[in-house]
C-alpha cells in the first residue's frame, strides 16, 4: 500500500464531522480551549495508529491469505449494504433528547 494515499485518507477522514469532533466541540464548550487542545491531539493519535493497525493487519492478513480477499470483500459489502438498509429502514424518534452537548 503506498503511503502518501493512506495519509491523505487518514488527514481527510480525520477532520470530517464525526462523534469525535463533537465530543471536541462539548469538551471546548465545557472546559475551555486550553484544556481541549490535548483532547483533540489523543483524537488525532488514537485515529492515526487505529486506521494504521487496521491496514497493517488487512495487508498482513491479505498477503498471508489471498484466497480471502474475495469472500473479505463480499463480506465489508454485504455490512455496508446491510448498515445502509438499517438507516434507511429506521423510524424517526421524536420524543427523544439529545443530551450529548
């Protein structure tokens, strides 16, 4: 797998919305933006080594095992198409609040 590609998906994916930047964005609200600052460098660092051990251990698995690819692939499909219908399929819920901010 080339670096630089892995990278700039890791920097993308890493500033888009997303639980972790609204738990940033509670915490600044909370306690202020100094204290923040070591919130959002743990988010950034956790993010980093999980998206690296999971490629690590997808190329490792992938040149230990190439007859799995195929039935890997089918699989990471069927869940996402899977999660897709559960969105899609699922009712509103108005007499909820949201407490998270």
């Amino acid at each position: 797998m080339p670096l630089f590609p892995f990278l700039l998906f890791v920097i993308v994916s890493s500033f888009t919305p997303g639980p972790n930047n609204f738990m940033a964005m509670s915490f600044a609200n909370k306690y202020g933006f100094i204290k923040t600052i070591k919130f959002c460098f743990g988010v950034a660092v956790g993010f980093f080594v999980l998206a690296f051990l999971c490629s690590f251990f997808y190329l490792l698995l992938i040149n230990l095992l190439p007859m799995i690819k195929a039935p890997l692939t089918i699989l990471g499909v069927g869940y996402m198409l899977y999660l897709a219908y559960k969105t899609i399929t699922s009712k509103d819920d108005n007499g909820s609040v949201n407490n998270f901010v």
